[in-house]
C-alpha cells in the first residue's frame, strides 16, 4: 500500500471542493493523509513529518506558491511529487504537463513514473 500525503490549498483561486473525493477514488488502496495548513509552518511541519515516514509522494493541490514551497522542503528525498493545478497561472503544472484530471494525474505514483526536475 502506497502512502500519498495531499496538502490543499483552499485560498488557491481554482481549488475545487470536490476533489477529496476525486482523490480517494483514484487512489483507493493507498493510504492517504489530508493536510490543509492554515499557514506556512504548519505546512513545513507537515512536510518535516512526511519526510520523516518517507511516504510514497505528496499531492500538492494549489497553485505555483504551494509546490514551490513543497518542492523547497522535498529537494534532495526521494518522495514523489504529484501536482494538482489549483492557483490562477499553474506555470509549474503545465510545465510538467500536468492537467486537472486527478485519474491521469495519480496514474504517476500507481505505475511509479517519476522525473527528475533540473535546475
């Protein structure tokens, strides 16, 4: 059983309130943790602790702000990243080409295809 840490980002303007759902659909043998920090040391909190259990990947659900500062704290680990385009320009998930389809998006982490971001 695969271990996904999702971290939504509710004040992101095109977060949906149904992705919940969405999510534990398509990753329905997972174990999956929600987090919905209020600010900015509870989300590094979260991520110290998730680094700490060595889950599987983290979903960031948000916009550019919110995986840039995952992607900050899971630099140098070898946790999966999977983005979920939330915010208003999603320049780091259309990059990746990711799309809002929570299926297509999650079929990474179930089938382990990872890439390597470069600087």
């Amino acid at each position: 059983m695969q271990n996904i840490s999702v971290y939504l980002n509710e004040r992101a303007s095109n977060t949906s309130h149904d992705l919940q759902g969405q999510i534990n659909s398509a990753l329905f043998r997972s174990q999956i943790d929600y987090n919905m920090p209020s600010d900015l040391d509870e989300l590094y909190k979260g991520l110290d602790k998730d680094i700490a259990r060595s889950v599987d990947a983290v979903l960031s659900v948000g916009g550019d702000g919110t995986v840039h500062t995952i992607i900050q704290k899971l630099a140098g680990t070898d946790i999966g990243l999977l983005v979920v385009p939330g915010g208003t320009a999603n320049d780091f998930a259309h990059a990746m080409g990711s799309s809002k389809n929570i299926k297509q998006i999650t079929q990474a982490i179930r089938n382990k295809v990872k890439k390597k971001i470069l600087k």
